[in-house]
C-alpha cells in the first residue's frame, strides 16, 4: 500500500508537471495572481506551517480540527501525510547532509531530490511515535494514494466542465506542482549549499520563512512570527503559539529534531 501510494501520488506530480507549459501559453495577469496566492497557501501554510514546523517539530499548537483539515489538504496536494513527512524530515535533521538524509543534494543529487523522489526513501516509524497515536493520521497516510486520486480526478471533472482546464491548472494543478518543485529546489537544494545549511533571504518569495534554513537548523528552532514569516503571524493571531521552545530550552527539542 505504502509503494501504491507514492507511486500514484508521484504520477499525479508528474502529470500537473507536464501541463506547465500549456497553463504558461494561456497566462493572464488573473490567473497568475490566483496560482501566486494558491502557492502561498500550498508552499507556506501546507508543507511550511504545517508538515514542517508542526507534524515534524511541533513549534506551534494547532487545534484538533485544523491538524485534520491541514494533513486532508495534504494529502489532497500530493504534499504528503503528517506521519511520513515528519519520518523523512526528522531523519533529514539527524544525518544532515550525509548519505543517511533521504534528501542530500550532495549525496543524492539535484535532479532526485527537486523531482521529490526522495519520499521513496525509507522511513523509519521510531522517530514518528507521537504522531502514530492519532487514529486521523494512521486512516490518511494508509488510503493516501486513494484519496489524492480520487479528489483530484473529481476536482478535474467539475473544474474542467464548469470553467475549463485553464481554471483547472491556475486554481490546483500549477500551484500544486509548482510547491513541490520549488520548495524542493529552493530548501532542500539552494539552502544545503556545499554540503551545509545556509540561510539567504533572497529565495523568500519561493520559501517564505523557510528562507532562514540555517537557522532552522542550527537553532534557535521556533516560528519568527516577524516579516519575514507570514504564516507565523497567523499563528500568532490565531493564539496558537508554543512559548516552550526558546533558545535557553532548546534542549527540550527531542534529539531527532536536531542538527548535530
Ligand atoms: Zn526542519
Ligand atoms: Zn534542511
């Protein structure tokens, strides 16, 4: 099941990839302001805000309803689950940019890892313990490939009918395939520089907060919630804030968190 559901999910990627150059020949100022917001949501919100610094560290507090209705976009957006983004990335932070992270540019290459291919990596259920106690979780990550087939095949056939297949790239397929693209190529690529996190404040446009990836690994590990973190100062308008992880308590991060 695990193998079906990278494999569809991978194809569907492949598929919106292959439309790329057909939504860019028919490009208006509209639908490229409508894919922009789209990417912001998909690239911050989805795999930044939530894959990233909640299921796999757990910076911030997202209410129960938001946790379901973040990882169901997800998995909609061929992003991944919380269970095996947070194995993959928590192994990315404990073999950082040596043969053992499933995503080295250095050791792996450009081309794998921008493609995604790397979520064929192995993951490991030890370093996701605390995310398997949620039943939610389990259900989406086993039907995964299921439920992103089924949703975009059906969000296809009621876009494509109703608006057309430009409407159909510049609200879901572009924005989608473009997130997985550029975050891929911009974090995992551009900010693993010779071998190293960097961080450089000129791909924020493409990775938002994640353009301080240096940081990140390195710590101190927490949202910004400044400028240059959108999504962060939702968090904070929200309330949703976790206050435990300051510098002085880094430490607290458990140990597959961290960078050596
Ligand atoms: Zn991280
Ligand atoms: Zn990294």
């Amino acid at each position: 099941m695990d193998r079906f559901n990278r494999i569809s999910t991978i194809i569907i990627f492949f598929i919106y990839c292959a439309f790329l150059p057909v939504w860019i020949y028919n490009l208006t100022w509209v639908n490229a302001l409508l894919a922009v917001g789209m990417y912001w949501f998909l690239a911050d919100v989805v795999q930044g805000l939530f894959l990233h610094r909640w299921a796999s560290h757990e910076l911030w507090s997202p209410p129960s309803w938001l946790q379901k209705a973040l990882s169901t976009i997800s998995v909609f957006a061929l992003s991944g689950n919380p269970i095996g983004y947070a194995a993959l990335h928590r192994q990315h932070h404990k073999y950082t940019d040596t043969e053992n992270d499933p995503h080295s540019p250095k050791h792996k290459g450009v081309w794998y890892v921008t493609s995604s291919l790397w979520r064929f990596e192995k993951i490991d259920p030890k370093r996701v313990a605390d995310r398997l106690r949620v039943p939610y979780f389990i259900s989406i990550g086993k039907w995964e490939g299921i439920i992103a087939i089924t949703f975009n095949l059906l969000l296809f056939a009621i876009v494509y009918n109703t608006l057309g297949l430009q409407w159909f790239l510049t609200v879901w397929a572009t924005p989608v395939a473009l997130s997985i693209i550029l975050i891929n190529f911009f974090v995992n690529v551009a900010l693993h520089k010779k071998g190293k996190p960097v961080d450089n404040k000129l791909v924020w446009p493409f990775a938002f907060s994640e353009c301080l990836h240096g940081t990140h690994h390195y710590g101190p590990m927490k949202l910004n919630y400044n400028m240059w973190d959108p999504s962060g100062r939702l968090v904070s308008l929200f309330g949703w804030t976790k206050e435990s992880l300051s510098y002085k308590d880094a430490t607290s991060v458990p140990k597959y968190h961290r960078t050596p």
